[in-house]
C-alpha cells in the first residue's frame, strides 16, 4: 500500500455510512427527550416505589453517559462529542459494522492472528470477513492487504497491542493504511496502557476515517462493568448513539466507573506494576525447560511456545491454573497466552510448570 493523498480528500463518511443508517429515525427514550433534574417523574413507567436495593436503581439512567464521558474527556484529552461508550468495546465493533456494512454485499479485513470479535460480529452481521495474515514477526502485510481490499471494503480492523501476540503495530505501517485506505480504519488499542507507543488517539483531527477503541476492562481492572470506548470523529459518534439500544450502559456501571476514574493514580501505578511483572514473569519462564520461545510483549499478557500445549494445558489445568491455549490459532502454533498475574499467582505458575515432565 502506498500514502499518494491525504485522508481528508479520499474519506467521505456519508459514502461509508449505510443509507438505511443515514436515514433512520432513533429511538426516543424518555430520558431522551427530558434532561435535568425534576422532583416528580412520571414519565418513562418507571416504578416509583423503588428498588429492594439499597441504592435506587427504579430510574433510566443516563442514556448519553454525559457525566461518565465528561469525565473521560478529561482523562484521555478528547472533547466528549468524539467518545462514544459500548457495553465493552464488542459492542462498539458491532455497531461499527452494522452502521457502514450491508448485509451480503459488503466486507471488512482483518489481520490474523488478531482479536476473533471483529469476525465473529461480522459473520452474525453477514459479513464477508477478508484476510491478510500478520507476517511471521507479527507485523502488517502491507502488499497483501492492498490486494485484499475492493470497493465493498468498509473497514479495516487492526489490533495493536495485537491479542493474541502482544506486540505493538509499526505505526509507520498504520498510518500508511489510514492515509490511502477511504474507509475505516478501526485501532483497537485495549492494552496501550501497557505499551510504550502512543495512543493513537493523537491522530484523530488528521485522520478522518480513525477510529480508537479503548476500554476499561483491562488497566482500570472493570471487566466485569463493560464499558468499552470508540473515539472517532463527532460526525461517526453521533451515528453510534443514533443506532445504539437506548440505555446500554446501566447505571450502577456508569456510578462504580465514575468512582474508578478519580483513581487515575492507583491505576499507573498498578499499570506499572503489572509491566515489572511482566518483565519478572519472562525472565523466569526462559529458564523452563518446556518453554521454547517468548515473544516480546507490550500488553499484560505474553504469547509463549511451549514443547506440548495441550498437556502443559491440562497439567495446568488439573493445578486450578487456567492459562490459553491459543495452539490451533494462525501464526500460534505450540503457543500458550499467559496473563501477567500478581506476584504470588506468577510463582505459583513458575513452580508449577517446574515440576512438570516432558
């Protein structure tokens, strides 16, 4: 692929838009067509008796997250009209694919080995999936991408820091398919807390067609809340929100992230603790005889081959250690994906996998 025109002359957001999409009338939900405070509300049949709960969670919540994306625009520096809030990031690639695909005409590319989402909700959404494989360093193929792609190509979904493999994308490489690809481009990035390369958010006024998924199911540690991130341009989020359920995200998710994000603190700092342990985890894993190769690794996780996965994986198993094994995925093969624990939970594995005979 090759970077002949910038991104603002070959983009046009309504070309990628489906015109059902671009016409359609959103749901009004209640709490959509009142904003503020009010001391009677009898408008959204709501139970006004309450909930058994301690907190009353009887209301709709917010169905713009206003105060949780506000204080996300602090955090990230962003203005809160480029962020759009999914229940998790699966939601965000799902919405994205049924905004800009149509059904049995369209397609998408994807790098394998990558995040199996992006196929999976493509192939729900009868969407072709196309394939252009990483090289054997898990970087982009440029020239086979370019080959892959045609003038139903909507988006291109790539993964960096990559899952399964843990590296970081060459940017140079990203910004050559965001300057000559007309569609999107979607960097998912929901391990860049634990990288060393910068968010590519940065890039978001130069390249139209940028689209960031975030998350803070992995450095915040609120997997169990789903809220997921797209940060785009404000034209692309306001397509989301028109063609998102009305109250994706509940509102006791909304009160606990909110309470999580005034911790920005602790969270850098378990950030950089997982990153030593993840240092501390590798080092000790090369002197196991089963272990044959470590990949390098900018997320909280690392990609390791083994000399038998599928017993290390039962033995480990049969231990209440779960780890993936991901030896039947592209580019993977002989590969066990171990997530960087506490320092007590990594010893356990390192002595565990010790004892295990070949």
């Amino acid at each position: 692929m090759t970077n002949p025109k910038t991104p603002a002359k070959i983009f046009d957001l309504d070309r990628i838009l489906r015109k059902n999409i671009l016409d359609l009338v959103p749901y009004s939900s209640a709490r959509d067509e009142f904003q503020g405070m009010a001391s009677v509300y009898l408008d959204a049949n709501e139970n006004s008796y309450g909930s058994p709960l301690p907190s009353n969670y009887n209301r709709y919540p917010d169905p713009a997250q206003t105060q949780l994306r506000e204080k996300i625009s602090r955090i990230k520096g962003v203005p809160p009209e480029r962020i759009f809030l999914g229940n998790g990031s699966d939601e965000c690639i799902d919405l994205l694919i049924r905004a800009c695909c149509i059904p049995g005409t369209d397609n998408l590319l994807v790098c394998p080995p990558t995040y199996g989402m992006y196929a999976v909700c493509a192939h729900i959404n009868d969407i072709e999936v196309r394939k252009a494989s990483l090289r054997p360093g898990f970087q982009l193929d440029l020239e086979a991408i370019g080959k892959s792609l045609d003038g139903h190509t909507k988006i291109i979904f790539l993964c960096s820091p990559n899952n399964p493999t843990g590296n970081s994308l060459d940017r140079q490489d990203v910004e050559t398919i965001l300057g000559s690809f007309p569609g999107l481009v979607v960097v998912d990035e929901a391990y860049i807390n634990f990288a060393r390369q910068k968010s590519f958010i940065q890039e978001l006024e130069e390249y139209p067609n940028l689209v960031v998924l975030q998350t803070l199911s992995k450095a915040w540690g609120l997997a169990a809340l789903r809220i997921g991130m797209a940060i785009s341009s404000p034209q692309l989020t306001k397509i989301l929100f028109r063609i998102k359920p009305p109250y994706n995200i509940g509102q006791a998710s909304q009160e606990l992230a909110m309470q999580a994000l005034d911790q920005i603190n602790l969270v850098n700092e378990r950030t950089r603790m997982i990153v030593q342990e993840r240092e501390l985890l590798g080092k000790a894993l090369e002197a196991i005889p089963s272990v044959l190769k470590i990949f390098p690794s900018e997320a909280n996780f690392l990609l390791v081959r083994v000399t038998d996965p599928g017993r290390i994986y039962r033995y480990l198993v049969g231990l209440g250690i779960i780890v993936r094994d991901r030896s039947r995925v592209e580019l993977c093969e002989g590969c066990l994906r171990i997530t960087v624990g506490t320092p007590q939970e990594n010893r356990v594995l390192i002595e565990a996998l010790q004892k295990f005979q070949a």
